[in-house]
C-alpha cells in the first residue's frame, strides 16, 4: 500500500513549529494555508498537498485518511483535548472553536438578570492553566509593581484580609461580539449576538489594591498578566496582556474577584483570580491574574497593539486597508441591547399585548432609554428600563407589544445612552478586525 500524496515533495510556507502559532494568531489565514480555503467559508476545503505535509511532519504520523479532513480541524492531538470535558457545566452554548476554546451563547438563554455559569460565554486567547483546571490556587501571588510607591506580592488571603470585600454585578462583552456581521468579513472568532454576560462577582476594588502600592505620578497605563498558556505551548510567551488608562483603573468599580455568582471563580472564567474593568472590552478583564504592572507609557503587551482590539481613527469604507498608526484602543464599548424573551421565531396572539424583555448597557453605564419597533423601524415605542443594581451592571427592559394582524413580524429593540447615541438599525462602522458592532438586535415573531 502506497500512500501516493504522502509522496508529493509538497512544500508548505509553515514549520509545524510555526502552525501552531499561526493558528492562535490568525486562524483564518492559518486555515487558508494549510488547507487552501477560509474556515468560515461554505466552500471547505480538504487536507492536501503542502497543507498535508505540514500535517504529517507535525503529527509525525501519515494521516491515512487526510481525504476526509475537513478544513478549521485542528488535530485532536494538539487540542487542549478538553473541548468537550471543559464545556460540562455550560448548557446551550454554540461552539466557535475548540483551541482556543470559544463558545457564545444563543440570545434567548440570556434572559436570567444574574447570568448562570451554564450560560455565560467563554473566550480564550490560549489554553487553560493547569492551576485554573486543578482548582488549585496554593502559593498564587498576585504582583503589583512598576510605577507604584511599595510593590506588593498579595495572596488571597491578603486581598480578603486587608481590603474591604465587594460584591456587584458587571456585564463582559467581547470587543468582537457581532463580528460575524460585518461585509467583507473580519477575521477572528465569528460572534453574533452572544458574547455577552452579566454575573455577579465578590472580590476588592482594584483601586483599593493600586492604593495600597501608592500609584506615582508617573503613572500612565496599566498593565494585566494571566498564567494561561500561549497555543504553541511555549510557556514563556505571553497569551494577552491588555491594559487601561491609569484613570480608569482608579474608577471604584474596577475588581479584582475571587468569587462569580457566590462560588469560587470557576475554571473558565479566570480561577483563583480575575480582573474585572467596567465598560471597556471583555479583553481589559484579566483572567488568572497574577501580575498589575502600573507603566509609565500606554501599554505594548500582546492584542495591544498592531489591528488587535483597535479601530480606525476616522469612519473607513468597507474592506479597505487602514494604516496601522491609524488604529486607535478600543475602549470605552458602544450601547447595546438584546432581546431576550421571547426566542426568535416564537408565536403571539393576535391584538393581544405580549411582553418582550431582554437587558441593554453601555460603556459608559448611561443607557437612557430603550425603545421597541414592530414595524421594521417606522415607529418606536418607548419600553419600561430598569435602573441598574450598581453601575456597569446590564439592566433589565420591557414592554408590551401588540401585533395587529395575523403574519410575520420583527422586533427591533434600540436603546440609547445618555449622550443621545442609538444603537443603528444597521452595521455600524466596519473596521478590519471587526470590533465594537452594537447594530439593534431583532427578533421574528409570528402572530397567530
Ligand atoms: N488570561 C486571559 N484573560 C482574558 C482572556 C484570555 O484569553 N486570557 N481573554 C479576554 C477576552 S478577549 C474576553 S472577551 C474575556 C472573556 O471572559 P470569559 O471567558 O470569562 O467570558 O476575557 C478576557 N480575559
Ligand atoms: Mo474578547
């Protein structure tokens, strides 16, 4: 038996070295060059060729069957191999990738005020630490360094002795939630409308800890470090270390938790600790967090510079290519809502008014007003908005809808923040990675 392409001098343009890496930076283009074709594309392509090769020499093993697999397949071999056993817990979530592990969560399982485990939405950069896997969090240090008066090595139990406990409810969206909308596409995790939670976490105020270190005057950004690891495995890479601007970190509300929804923060969310900053991207939320490097410049840690979570400095057309000192930090995130209840496609009787509800916030913790159209946009009428139970909490809205006649309908929901900007009925400003898409959500509701 011969292997006839297994035989093929292919070259491949990737080391099995560099595959790897290649996949944890820019999967689609990985994707494409292993396997010929894009991993979001319906047009998948199958392992041959130079993509085969690169696969053989980094398996170190023929792949007799390479026939039959697909492209956006990462050998099992090099998964974490825990995409499944890691997902135990979660309930009803979609699946975008398994290494890195990411999974978001359909609208209508968001309805709860306080997100559940099983719903909030998972997204990684790199792998699990073993720490976070073992629950094991003996001898975990948390470091405070760089710009600060006395630099301070925590414990947990110096964070919970010694500083006063909070406990509030913060929502984390993904800078990219609703990227899969953008034309031309963005590469990246393909989110529509679930990456989004809102739990409720038990820890310190970050600036409580930044004082007790005396932050200089020098000091310009923050910096945050995790211990998961890098996809190559290379344990001395560093998988994301974003950061905000001192003044933000200063904000009260800004934690270092310990705990989510009453119960040690679980593995997939950060144990034993976890940063959280309100309003911004998800990505300014260190998980894992061992180290707060206060910086006397804005900081250059990996997804901070380049086109990782940034957007052009002025409105830009579609698919066009942006110079990368005109990318800005994304910070501060747009308003948004979602419809929450009922599901898309649910029945309502006809000339009967019929609760919709579902959460909104805004970067800047000002959602103003909410509004609800069952005419595809011509008319809007105002809903009932709940104040939050502490700023950069999601609140609640509802309203009453009554659909005319028998037939088919949306529901667009659209909430506005206190300086008067709405959410638009359309993609907002593309830009190259695809961040920051708070378009209104929309429902179909069929009365019957
Ligand atoms: N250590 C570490 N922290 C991280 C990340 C990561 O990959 N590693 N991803 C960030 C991003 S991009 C987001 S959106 C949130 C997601 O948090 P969650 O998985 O708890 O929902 O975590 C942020 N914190
Ligand atoms: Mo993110």
């Amino acid at each position: 038996m011969s292997h006839i392409d297994d035989r093929r001098p292919a070259k491949s343009p990737l080391s099995p070295q560099d595959i790897r890496e290649a996949y944890a930076d820019q999967p689609d283009e990985a994707d494409r060059i292993v396997f010929g074709r894009v991993a979001h594309g319906d047009r998948r392509g199958f392992l041959k060729g130079a993509g085969l090769a690169t696969m053989t020499a980094m398996l170190g093993a023929a792949i007799p069957f390479h026939r039959y697999m697909p492209s956006g397949l990462i050998p099992a071999a090099y998964a974490q191999d825990t995409g499944i056993d890691l997902m135990t817990g979660k309930d009803g979530l979609s699946l975008l990738s398994d290494r890195p592990l990411n999974a978001e969560t359909p609208a209508h399982l968001l309805d709860d005020d306080v997100t559940p485990y099983s719903r909030h939405f998972v997204r990684f950069n790199g792998l699990v630490p073993q720490t976070a896997l073992d629950q094991n969090a003996e001898g975990w240090r948390l470091t405070i360094d760089g710009e600060v008066d006395t630099p301070l090595e925590l414990t947990i139990d110096d964070l919970k002795n010694n500083f006063e406990p909070v406990t509030r409810q913060m929502w984390l969206e993904c800078g990219g939630n609703g990227r899969a909308f953008y034309q031309p596409g963005a590469s990246g995790n393909q989110w529509s409308v679930g990456a989004i939670a809102n739990a409720e976490w038990t820890g310190v105020r970050l600036r409580d800890v930044l004082d007790a270190a005396g932050v200089k005057p020098s000091a310009v950004y923050t910096a945050h470090y995790g211990n998961d690891v890098h996809l190559s495995g290379d344990v001395e890479k560093v998988v994301i270390s974003r950061g905000v601007p001192i003044e933000k970190a200063m904000e009260p509300e800004n934690m270092i938790a310990w705990a989510m929804n009453g119960e040690p923060v679980p593995a997939l969310h950060g144990f034993p600790l976890r940063l959280l900053i309100g309003g911004y991207p998800g990505s300014a939320s260190q998980k894992f967090l061992n180290r707060i490097w206060v910086r006397n410049q804005v900081h250059d840690g990996p997804k901070m510079t380049g086109y990782s979570y940034r957007l052009p400095a002025y409105p830009v057309a579609p698919g066009i290519e942006v110079p990368e000192e005109d990318m800005e930090i994304l910070t501060v995130m747009p308003v948004k809502s979602l419809i929450t209840f009922p599901e898309s496609g649910a029945q309502a009787p006809v000339g009967q008014p019929t609760e919709i509800r579902g959460h909104a916030w805004a970067g800047a913790g000002d959602v103003a007003a909410m509004h609800v159209s069952v005419d595809f946009g011509q008319t809007w009428q105002e809903a009932a908005l709940d104040a939050p139970p502490n700023k950069y909490a999601w609140q609640r809205w509802r309203a009453d809808i009554t659909l005319p006649e028998a037939g088919y309908y949306e529901v667009w929901a659209r909430a506005t923040d206190g300086e008067g900007k709405m959410q638009p009925p359309v993609v907002p400003g593309w830009n190259p990675r695809g961040y920051g898409n708070n378009m209104i959500h929309r429902i179909a509701v069929f009365a019957v």
